[in-house]
C-alpha cells in the first residue's frame, strides 16, 4: 500500500494558478495519477500487480493506493542469497522485458527501472511483477509525435539510469530496455562500478569509461552484445524486442515456466537461520546424543600400558578357609547370563541389559541403540577378562 498525505492549503493558495506546488502535493498528484494508470492503462496486463476493487481513494487527511500483496523484491534477493546464475537472469529478463513491451505499445515508459520496483509473487515465486509507476511518463505527445530530446535534471535512480539519462537527457524507448540491462547485471554481478560513486556527474562519468568488455567480463558473451545494441539504438527508434528475446532464451531463459526462480547457493534468509537454530538445538541436548558420545569415547580408549596389562593377567589369590569351617558354596552363574547394569539403570528395573544377547526390554526405541552399544561393550570386556585368565592359568 502506498500513503500521500493531502496538504492543507488556505483557499488563497489554491486560486493562484502560477504558483509552484509544494512536494506534498507533487506526491499527492503522482498517486493520483498512478492510480489511473493502473485503471486505465495497465490492468490485465502481464506482470502488472492487480489493484481490488475500492483500492484508490482518501481517508484522514491521505491518499492511498492498495495492490495485491507481493512478496520479495530483486534487491532483497540480492542480499540474502548472492548472485543469482546466468540462466535465472535471462528468465527475469524475458518477463520483464514483456511488460516493458506492452507498456511502449500504449505509448508508457516505466523511467524507474530499479530491482526494489521488481517484487516477486508471494507463494513459489516463480513470476516476478513491475511495481511503482510514480515517475511514467508518455514518449508520445498529444499530436501523436515522439516527444523531443532535451537535456536536463536526472530523473529516476542514478545507479540503473541508461548512459544518456545519466547525463540529463529525455527519457525514451531503449532507455528502459538498457536500464533493464544494468539491473539484470547488477543481480548476477553483484554490484556494478559506478554504484559508489559521491555524486551523479561521477557516476556518469565512470558508467561512460566503463567498456562493455570490462562490465561482462565474467558473463556470457551475449550479455555484452545485448547491451552494445541498446547503446547504438537512436532517441526515437523503436528497439528491437524480438533481438532480445532471441538472446535471452539463448542464455536460458524460457516462457511460460511455473517452476520457481533459482537464485544463489547462498541463504541466509531469518527462516532458515530460525530452523538451522531450533535444530541444532534439539541435537545437540539430547540425552541420548550425550550417552552415545561416551559409549564411543570408552570404544574408542587406548589399550591399557604393559604395567597394567600385567597386573590385570595376575591370577588371583584363593582364600583358604580352616577345614572345619563350612561354608555353602555359591552358584556361579554361566558366562552367557552375565548382567550389568550401571547405577542410573538400577533405579529402573525396565533398563536393565543383558550383556551378550542383548536383550533390551521395556526401553524406549530411541534409546534403544544407546543401550546395544553399552551392552556390546560390556560383553567384550568379559570376554577379554576370560581369556587373560585361562592364558595365566
């Protein structure tokens, strides 16, 4: 939605004809006549945003105008996930460039060609949609004769303005198409040479003696081709859409696709930061993660030094006892049932592991591995300890 608040002039002012208009009111008027525009001349065409019904008027002192809701712009794009790839480009450009066509055949020039007036459809963004048209402006006059080339302020957004804009001149056709260009560059570049420039005159003056060869040094070739026939086209020539076309689908781009846009390897949008977040969270504390890494530090120990080794192989010592003692001999249970539990399981009975069948029961199935590995382990330490004792006897 875009707001205008309406100035509040004494009558006075208002009956002077010759007087010039305050910003307020130059705004005011520009939304106004967006808004026809988008009436009158725009509607239904592609790429152009849809305006509801009862979506212009005022209320509370403000103009306003309301279109459907979109969702990124190409300059958000940008940021959050670097340059986007060739064939991505040329596919943004097919799009656009078919509505900058329709617009000229109604004798409309966009003038504020830019990647924030670019915005993306809300759901798979897979269409891209021209947005703000405050600055259009008609090539034909009344008469039905191109407008003149004269030279004067800048109007529009420096950085993608075509080289003539640049400098002051009148705004017609090709002027469009080649800031269409730059912005199509500027998404696969990242950034273009005159864009830090300290004042409009040395950025035209940089954009003038920057060569096409140096701007597409690192693109296709048919990037640079495009943009030298732009250059070359005259104030009042009409350019030639289908030349371009013919190169963008040879880049790649296609008509007609539903798939989504492919952009950059890079992502950094706060969703994904959000989930990688939340994730790494739930990893990182689970209780079942932190008993698996010290079953694996205990697999994974050194062997115990010769000293200890040599200590742990001595047979032990039978205890004597006097003959008429008797004592009841103990049961030793077989080596296939030995059980082990540690001091957190004994405070629950349905912990409890067996040693060499692994037999878990009442576990929960998460925790279930957990336990087969301790199980294992302890197996395995039995087995040696037995060994070691028959090699000593």
């Amino acid at each position: 939605m875009k707001l205008s608040p309406l100035p509040q002039l004494p009558a006075a002012k208002l009956k002077n004809k010759k007087r010039k208009k305050t910003p307020a009111e130059r705004n005011a008027d520009a939304l106004y006549a967006e808004h026809l525009l988008y009436k009158n001349h725009l509607r239904d065409q592609p790429g152009i945003p849809y305006v509801p019904m009862g979506g212009y008027g005022e209320d509370k002192g403000y103009r306003y105008l309301v279109i459907e809701r979109l969702g990124r712009t190409l300059e958000t794009v940008l940021m959050e996930q670097g340059p986007v790839p060739s064939a991505t480009a040329a596919r943004l450009g097919l799009e656009i460039l078919e509505t900058l066509q329709q617009m000229h055949v109604k004798n409309i020039l966009y003038v504020d060609v830019k990647p924030e007036n670019f915005m993306l459809d809300t759901h798979r963004e897979n269409k891209v949609y021209c947005v703000d048209f405050g600055i259009s402006d008609r090539y034909v006059t009344a008469t039905g004769k191109h407008k003149d080339y004269k030279e004067g302020t800048v109007v529009g957004t420096p950085t993608f303005l075509s080289l003539s804009c640049h400098n002051g001149a009148t705004s017609s056709r090709r002027d469009d198409i080649e800031s269409l260009l730059y912005v199509l560059i500027y998404l696969m570049r990242g950034d273009l040479p005159w864009q830090q420039a300290s004042s409009d005159a040395e950025g035209a003056k940089i954009k003038k003696t920057t060569s096409v060869e140096h701007l597409c040094a690192s693109l296709p070739s048919e990037w640079s081709t495009m943009l030298k026939q732009i250059r070359e086209c005259g104030f009042e020539d009409r350019p030639d859409y289908d030349f371009y076309v013919q190169q963008f689908s040879r880049l790649g781009g296609k008509k007609g696709l539903t798939t989504p846009f492919e952009w950059g390897a890079r992502k950094t949008s706060k969703a994904a930061a959000k989930v990688a977040a939340a994730s790494q969270e739930s990893t990182t504390d689970s209780p079942v993660r932190k008993r698996v890494k010290s079953v694996d530090e205990d697999l994974t120990a050194p062997p115990p030094t010769a000293a200890k080794a040599k200590k742990a192989t001595a047979p032990e010592k039978k205890k004597t006892t006097p003959r008429h003692s008797k004592q009841p001999k103990k049961a030793s249970a077989p080596a296939s049932k030995v059980r082990k539990t540690n001091k957190k399981d004994q405070k629950h009975d349905d912990d409890d592991v067996e040693v060499e069948g692994v037999g878990v029961g009442g576990v929960r199935p998460q925790d279930r591995e957990v336990f087969k590995a301790i199980a294992g382990h302890a197996a395995a330490t039995a087995a040696v300890k037995r060994y070691n004792l028959r090699s000593a006897r």
